[in-house]
C-alpha cells in the first residue's frame, strides 16, 4: 500500500482515537442502553419537557455513536478495496477507493470538530441576524445576499430556517433581516460567523460599472432554553409596538402585531412581525432578548480571555472577519484563519464548511491555550 493512502488512513484513524475520547466512549455506551430503556418506559411524557430533553439527548447520543462505528467501517471497506485492487492489477477499483477514502478523512475531520462543540448552548437552535452597512441599496442587496448564503448552507446540512423579522430596503435587497435556524449543533456551527462580511464588486445599480465596496454585518446568538439563566428587569426594558411589513396578507397591514423590544443597559433591540397575533410575537421576541443577552454574556467572557471585545461594532473599514472579491479577480478570505477559496459563487451558494472548521478549529485552540496556561 502506497505511503499516501496509509497517511490518509491514519489520518481517519487519528479523527476516530480523539473521537471516541470525546465521546468516553464506554460511558457514552451505557447512557445510550439507559436511554433506550427510559425511551420505553409509557410514564416517561408524564413529564413532557423531561421527556424531550431526554429524546434529545438520545438522539444525539444514538446519531454520535452510529457515526463513529459508520466511519470506522468504511474505513476498514476501502482500505479492503484498494488491497484486492492492487492485488488483482485493477487501477479502477484503487482509483475509486481512494477517493472514498479522501473523502472519508473529510468527514472524520469535521466530525472531530463538531464533537468538541461542548459550550454551553453549542447544541442549541441559533438566531441569526443580518445588517446592512452604510451604502444605501447596493450595501441593501449584499445584506440579502449574504442571508441567502446562510439560508442555502442550513438547508445543504437539513437545518429549518424560520424567519422571524425583515425590514426591506427601499429598491433592492433587505435592512436588515432576523432567522431563527433549528437543527443540532447549530449555534456551534455558526458562531464564529459573527462580524462584517465586506463585498468587492462592479455594482449593478451603478449605471457606470463602477467597483463599490459594501458592509453587512451578522449576529448570531443561540436559542436559549430553561437550563440557562438569564435574568431580565421590567425596569429595562421599551416595548413598541408597529405595523407589520412584507408578506402576511391584509392582518399584518392593518393591526400593530409587530413587537420591539429595546433593553436599556446593553442597547439591545429585538423584534418579531411573523406571527399573527401581538401576543405571540411578543412572546418570541422575549426569546430572541434572552438569547442575545446570553450571547452578549459569552462575548464578555471570550473578551477577558482572547481580548474580541467590540467584535460587533460599525459596519465599515474596522473588525472584518472575512473578505468577498467577486472583480477584478474572484476570491473570498477569511482575515482570521487565513483560508481562501477561488469559487466565490460557490461560496455565496452556501460552500463555507471550511470557513466555519477553521475558525471553530482556531477558536478551540486558544481556549486549550488559555485553559493550559490558566
């Protein structure tokens, strides 16, 4: 066997020794079986929420465990492969495994780093919200863009994505726009993808072809559940109330339905129009306060240990996490991991899994770093 495929195969191997460590993998075992049998038992929805938060845990226990073994047998599969390939004089057969097993490593190595997502609120649903920079509808048009990218990477990894706020721009693109996406692990997974995003291109709304620079900024904050405290005074908080905007039939033009939710101390505004009624939407407004206010709590926190304070600040020149040059050459860049990729459209269809590895991978590092020399 050939020394790059039986560094391939370490490779997986390596991915697989750290995953079933983060896993403890016998504990993991034996919580699984008690689930099982907790699963089974009729008492159990007495308690509705218990019983969802154990279904839960199963589930991502049961999904964790079955990937693993999965790997781990289409390792021993190709590697089988590529032996009775050689043995028989069938490059086709070697060529095939090989890419499988190319292929394979990949998922071993972000399976490797989703496992590492233990952070408190690393499992949970996330919100995500998008801002337009200064730039009028050219800033406007990249804001919705950049929500389009999110929206086609949640649906490429069967995240749910319900929208929650939008406020149109005035010709094209949107002001700003707020979406809650559901799935496990998605908070962890998109995270670090708070910051301005900057935008290099001829601008279609320029009727002299000009190259513009423009700025929209993410917030991502996760859907905080009873587990976590977050404690919010009346005394704090401005509560408005408007006219829904954009689509909802003739209710959401004619009644105040919409709520906004202004907390004093840390400037923070919310709000929600998707739901019918005012009642509800203040309801999921409430929520979306508690999980920027816990997300504002954990940036404090990283702010003492890695100095990212104002990691959310203007929208312009300063704090860029990543860079999209569509003219006079293509290239989108991470100014945090340094990772670069040529196919921008690619990219702006939702092809970021190796911007979010990275910077996950690089945030993990020096929280080790920090926890070594603590």
């Amino acid at each position: 066997m050939r020394a790059e495929i039986q560094a391939v195969a370490d490779d997986v191997r390596q991915s697989l020794a750290l995953l079933r460590r983060s896993l403890d993998w016998d504990q993991a075992n034996l919580r699984l079986a008690e689930l099982n049998s907790l699963a089974e038992d009729p008492s159990l929805w007495d308690d509705p929420e218990r019983a969802q938060n154990l279904m839960r845990e199963r589930t991502h226990l049961d999904q964790a465990i079955g990937e693993y073994k999965a790997i781990a047998q289409e390792l021993d599969d190709g590697l089988e492969l590529i032996a009775m390939g050689e043995e028989e004089g069938d490059a086709s057969i070697v060529e095939e495994a090989e890419k499988g097993l190319a292929e394979l490593a990949g998922r071993a190595r972000k399976k490797q780093i989703e496992s590492l997502l233990s952070g408190e609120a690393d499992g949970n649903d996330c919100y995500l919200e998008v801002n337009a920079g200064a730039g009028g509808t050219e800033a406007q048009d990249w804001a919705e863009i950049l929500l389009r990218m999110y929206v086609r990477w949640a649906e490429q990894h069967g995240y749910k994505v319900e929208w929650m706020e939008e406020s149109a721009g005035e010709e094209a693109g949107i002001k700003s726009t707020t979406v809650m996406v559901k799935g496990q692990n998605a908070y962890g997974w998109l995270k670090t993808e708070s910051g301005v995003h900057r935008l290099v291109r001829i601008s279609p709304f320029d009727s002299q072809a000009r190259r513009h620079t423009s700025f929209a900024s993410v917030s991502v904050s996760p859907v905080v559940d009873d587990s976590i405290d977050v404690v919010i005074e009346d005394k704090d908080l401005r509560i408005d109330t408007y006219r829904s905007s954009g689509a909802g039939g003739q209710h959401v033009n004619k009644t105040d339905s919409a709520v906004r939710i202004t907390h004093g101390p840390t400037g923070i505004v919310v709000a929600c129009q998707n739901e019918r009624s005012q009642h509800k939407n203040r309801a999921r407004a409430f929520e979306m306060l508690r999980a920027r206010l816990y997300e504002h709590e954990l940036k404090i926190r990283e702010a003492e240990a890695q100095a990212l304070e104002d990691q959310k600040s203007d929208i312009g020149w300063g704090h860029q996490i990543r860079s999209y040059v569509l003219q006079p050459y293509q290239m989108v860049k991470d100014l945090r991991t340094g990772v670069e990729k040529g196919n921008a459209q690619g990219v702006l269809d939702g092809d970021i899994d190796d911007y979010l590895e990275a910077s996950l991978a690089a945030k993990l590092k020096v929280a080790g770093e920090a926890e070594a020399t603590a």
